[in-house]
C-alpha cells in the first residue's frame, strides 16, 4: 500500500522535479497550475493508460476491471475516463446519475465504489444524451484539471480510460502527465483490429511511453453453461503483435455474455463473478501488469 506522502513542492526536496523552476515562457499562474499538477502527480505511484486502436474492441472494461481488481486486492486505485466523446465508465459502475461533489479547498472529490476512486468526464455533463463540441484546448484544459483539481490523495494505482485511437485527448494526457508507468493495449483477435493496434504502438513509440504489454479481449467464446472456450476467430492478432514487437502477451479474455452484463448492469465483471474462469484471467492480467510495473521500483 502506498504510504501517505506528507512532502508538497514547497517542501520537496527533489532536484530534479521540472516544476522546481517557473519556465521563462511561463506566468505565475502557469506555473503554480503546473506544480498543482506536478504535485498531485507524485503521491500517484503508477499510471497506466489503456488503449486500443478502435472502439468497441473491451477497452474501457479492460481498465474497469483491472481497475476493480487492483482495489479488490487491497491497493490504492483510482480509475480516470477521458474519453471526452463516449465517457462508458459511469454506466459501468452504475454510476450515470453520479455527482461530483467538491472539498473545502475546491477539490473535485472522485466517488467512490469498492474502495475504487473514479472520475469521468461524464460526471460533469448536464444531459448525457448531449453531443457536446469539444475543441482541442477545451479537451487539453479538462484533462489537465484531471490532474490539477481532482484530490486523488495517495494512489498506487491510477488506471486511466482513454478514447480509443490516438486523438487529442491522448496528447493531452502524455503532456501532462510527464511519468506515465505505461500503456496496456487493448484488441480484438482480427486483422483489422491489429492494423489499429499498430497505431497504437507507434504513437507510444513517438511519445515515449511504455508498452506494458497486449490483452488480447474476445479471444473465442466462453460457454455461459460448461465454460469451455470455442475459438470462433482464426486469427490471435494479440499474440501476433506481442510477438512481432516483442511485448508481454498479458492475457486473452473470451467473449463471455456475463461480461457483457455485468457492464450493462452497473457492477464490475471481476466484483461480481470474482471466482470465474474470464475472471481469474483478468486478475492474471493484471498480476502481470503489476509484476512489469513494480520491476523497476
Ligand atoms: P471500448 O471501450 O473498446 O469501446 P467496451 O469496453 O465499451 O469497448 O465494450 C464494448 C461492449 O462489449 C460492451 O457492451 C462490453 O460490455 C462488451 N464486452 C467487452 N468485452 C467483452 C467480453 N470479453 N465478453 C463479452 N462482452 C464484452
């Protein structure tokens, strides 16, 4: 468990930190926004970015339930939607009437479900059927008062929901947030969802973020009745990719209609099945993901 940091950028002492110094090109309030940031930034040990080259492949219930299943293994675990256009987080904790409600400093307190602190941009839009407009420095201000104004308090963990490709949103995340552990990728076992992963890789490539490994969703079926898994696709584009790029294959998780449900019905797949077969895989997921992130440590 992480250990409550007392230290703020006033009283840090490290000499390395780049909101030590205000920027030349930068006013005073650029530059506390930035160490507000940089602040809340260091009591967050971990910050894991899941994508996936296109929608609709298991990436946002990829993050809840490697999300959900840290916070169930004791860790302290935020979860963070920015998928600015199709925010899935909040139906998937049941969470859609949500309220963000604010501290007495003016900090956005996450709401909280299993011990699990979750922020979406959704909490914040007054009709949810609404197709709002953003622009890109719109997009860029919100991620940023992700970092600035959301009190995440000590973390582990942050598991961070990204829109899927590789828009804005994601530029946005890697310029604010300058450690980023690394990304879990996310795809389907067809061709065509592997040409998008490889967009994936390559912008981690650019932007010099990790690529902790490949989960391989919808990897065959899984029979609601017996749990054997059919393979009704030929193509394993995950493990393919794995190979080529020389990535961990962290896991494949089968089409299993309880995860569909479960993702319907509000409650987390790992929370409510804990002891199934798809579950046991995505808690070896993400015991593989922990192992790669805390190597270096
Ligand atoms: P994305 O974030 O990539 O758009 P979602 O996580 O929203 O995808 O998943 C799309 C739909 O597929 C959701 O209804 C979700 O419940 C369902 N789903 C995702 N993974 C599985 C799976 N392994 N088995 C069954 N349904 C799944």
């Amino acid at each position: 468990m992480a250990e409550e940091k007392k230290s703020s950028c006033a009283t840090c002492s490290s000499t390395t930190c780049s909101a030590k110094n205000k920027h030349a090109n930068e006013n005073d309030e650029q530059f506390a926004a930035r160490r507000q940031i940089a602040e809340n930034l260091c009591k967050i040990k971990h910050k894991v970015i899941v994508m996936s080259g296109k929608g609709g492949v298991g990436k946002s219930s990829v993050a809840v339930n490697i999300a959900m299943a840290l916070a169930m293994d004791g860790k302290n675990v935020g979860l963070l939607d920015i998928d600015l256009h199709g925010p899935s987080v909040p139906t998937m904790f049941g969470l859609t009437d949500g309220k963000i409600s604010v501290s007495e400093n003016n900090r956005f307190i996450p709401i909280t479900f299993g011990g699990l602190k979750i922020m979406s941009v959704g909490f914040f839009l007054p009709d949810r059927d609404d197709a709002i407009i953003w622009r890109g420095p719109l997009k860029h201000a919100m991620i940023q008062q992700f970092f600035k104004d959301v009190d995440w308090g000590t973390l582990d963990y942050l598991i961070i929901d990204s829109p899927p490709g590789t828009g804005d949103e994601l530029l946005s995340l890697v310029n604010t947030v300058e450690d980023l552990t690394g990304a879990v990728l996310v795809t389907t076992p067809q061709e065509v969802a592997a040409a998008d992963v490889r967009k994936s890789v390559t912008f981690c490539e650019k932007a010099n973020v990790k690529v902790l490994g490949i989960v391989e969703n919808m990897s065959g079926y899984a029979c609601p009745h017996c749990g054997e898994v059919s393979q009704i696709f030929k193509i394993g584009a995950g493990q393919k990719i794995a190979e080529k790029y020389g990535f961990p294959l962290l896991g494949k998780i089968p089409i299993d209609p309880a995860i569909g449900e479960s993702g319907d019905n509000g409650v987390p797949f790992v929370y409510m099945q804990s002891k199934s077969a798809s579950a046991k895989e995505i808690e070896s997921i993400t015991n593989k993901m922990v192992a790669i992130c805390e190597k270096k440590d």
